[in-house]
C-alpha cells in the first residue's frame, strides 16, 4: 500500500513537471528570418542575428516592449508614412536619430566600434 502511495506521487511529480515545461514555452524569441522592409528607395533587409551577434539588446530597437511575456508590436504599427501625435515617420525611424538604423549605425562607426553600412547602397538594394 505503501509503495503504491509512492509510485503515484511519483507519477503525479513527473506529470506536473511535464505540464510546467509545456505551459512556459521559455522567453520569446527574435525571428531567425531576414525581415525586408519593402519602400520605394529599394527594399532593406534586417537581420537579427548579425545585431545579436554584435550584442545589442532587445530594448535598444523595440523602445516601446514592455511586457515580455507577448511579442514586440512591429515598427510600423505606431511609425507611419507621416508622423503622427508624436511618433516620427518611418524616415526618421530608420534614418535619423541614435536609435534609428542609419544612426546608429554612424554613430558606432564614429566611435571606431564596428557597425552597419551607413551608405544608402548599404541598405536599399533595388531590383
Ligand atoms: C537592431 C534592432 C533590433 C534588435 C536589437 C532586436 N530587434 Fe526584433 N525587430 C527589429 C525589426 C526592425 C523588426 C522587423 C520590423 C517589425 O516587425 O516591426 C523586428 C521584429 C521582431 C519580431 C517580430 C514582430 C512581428 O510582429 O512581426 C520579434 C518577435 C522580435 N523582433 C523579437 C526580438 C527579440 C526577442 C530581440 C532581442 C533578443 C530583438 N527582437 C532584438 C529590430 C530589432
Ligand atoms: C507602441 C508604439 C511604438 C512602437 C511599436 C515603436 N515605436 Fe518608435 N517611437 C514611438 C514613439 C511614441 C516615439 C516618440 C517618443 C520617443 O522617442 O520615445 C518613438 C520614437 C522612435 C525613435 C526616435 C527616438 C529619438 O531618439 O528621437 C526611433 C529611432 C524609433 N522610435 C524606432 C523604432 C523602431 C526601430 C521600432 C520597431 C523595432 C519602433 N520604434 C517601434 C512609438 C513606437
Ligand atoms: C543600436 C545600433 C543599431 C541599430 C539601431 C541598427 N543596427 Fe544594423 N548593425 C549594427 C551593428 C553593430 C552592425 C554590425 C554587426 C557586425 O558587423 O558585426 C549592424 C549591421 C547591419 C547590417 C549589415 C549586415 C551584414 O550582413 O553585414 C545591415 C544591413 C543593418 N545593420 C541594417 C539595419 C537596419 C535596417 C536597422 C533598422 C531597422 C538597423 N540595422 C538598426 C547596429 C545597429
Ligand atoms: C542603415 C540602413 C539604411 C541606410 C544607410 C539608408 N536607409 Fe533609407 N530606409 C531604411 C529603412 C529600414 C527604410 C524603411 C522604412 C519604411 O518601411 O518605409 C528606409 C526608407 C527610405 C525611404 C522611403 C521612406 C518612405 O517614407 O517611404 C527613402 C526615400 C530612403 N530610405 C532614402 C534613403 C537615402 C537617400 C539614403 C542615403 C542617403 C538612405 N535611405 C540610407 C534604411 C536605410
């Protein structure tokens, strides 16, 4: 009776570690796809894994994530072709400040770290 008793509660711990590890799928993860940015200078292609690589962090782009446990909302949702209340337009998102892409890319390079291409050719690439 006594073994018994304890095979269960063995069973039962093996079946609740099983239910923890398939509820916490672990923290999100950045796409391993390249993301094309489709605009009439020619499409630009971000990769995550060569700025992950280069040890930036999360936040450094997606600004506005705050809560962890849902993905990071796109760019595009809040910086639209014209800026609205407040939010720069997508120019100057990828081009502009520190933070934008062309920006930050100079400034790196300014700093003699290794960087991002900062010529338009670097990035928009037409067809
Ligand atoms: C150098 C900037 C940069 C860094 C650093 C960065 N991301 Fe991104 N991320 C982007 C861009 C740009 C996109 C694609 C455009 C978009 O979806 O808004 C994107 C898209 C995503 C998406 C898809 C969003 C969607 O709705 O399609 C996820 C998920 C994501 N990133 C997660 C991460 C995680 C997790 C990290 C950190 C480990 C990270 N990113 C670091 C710039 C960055
Ligand atoms: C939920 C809305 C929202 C999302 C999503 C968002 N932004 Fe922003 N962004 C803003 C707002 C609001 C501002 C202006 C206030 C500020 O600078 O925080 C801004 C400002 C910026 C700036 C200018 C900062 C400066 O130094 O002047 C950059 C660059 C930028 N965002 C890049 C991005 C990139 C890249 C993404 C996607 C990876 C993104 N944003 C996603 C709302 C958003
Ligand atoms: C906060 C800094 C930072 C931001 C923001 C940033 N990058 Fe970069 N980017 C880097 C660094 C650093 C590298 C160089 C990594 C290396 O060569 O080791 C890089 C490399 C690149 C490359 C070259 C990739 C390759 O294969 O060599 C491209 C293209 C690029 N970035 C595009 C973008 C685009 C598009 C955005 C905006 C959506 C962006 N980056 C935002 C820092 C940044
Ligand atoms: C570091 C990468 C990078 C560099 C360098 C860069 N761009 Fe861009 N550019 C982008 C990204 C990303 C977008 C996409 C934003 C979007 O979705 O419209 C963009 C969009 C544009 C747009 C379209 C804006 C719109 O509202 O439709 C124009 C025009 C443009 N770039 C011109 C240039 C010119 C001219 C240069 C050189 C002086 C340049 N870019 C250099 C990344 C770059």
């Amino acid at each position: 009776m006594r073994k018994l008793f304890i095979s269960v509660l063995a069973v039962l711990f093996v079946l609740s570690m099983v239910a923890v590890t398939t509820v916490y799928a672990g923290p999100i993860q950045a796409p391993t796809k390249p993301f094309v940015f489709q605009n009439r200078h020619g499409a630009v292609t971000f990769e995550h894994s060569v700025h992950l690589k280069a040890g930036l962090k999360c936040q450094q782009c997606h600004h506005m994530w705050k809560d962890t446990s849902k993905p990071p909302r796109s760019c595009k949702v809040c910086h639209k072709e014209k800026s609205t209340g407040g939010v720069p337009k997508l120019y100057y998102m990828a081009h502009r400040s520190n933070h934008s892409c062309k920006g930050c890319h100079k400034a790196m390079k300014k700093a003699g770290k290794k960087a991002g291409p900062t010529r338009c050719s670097g990035c928009h690439k037409k067809n």
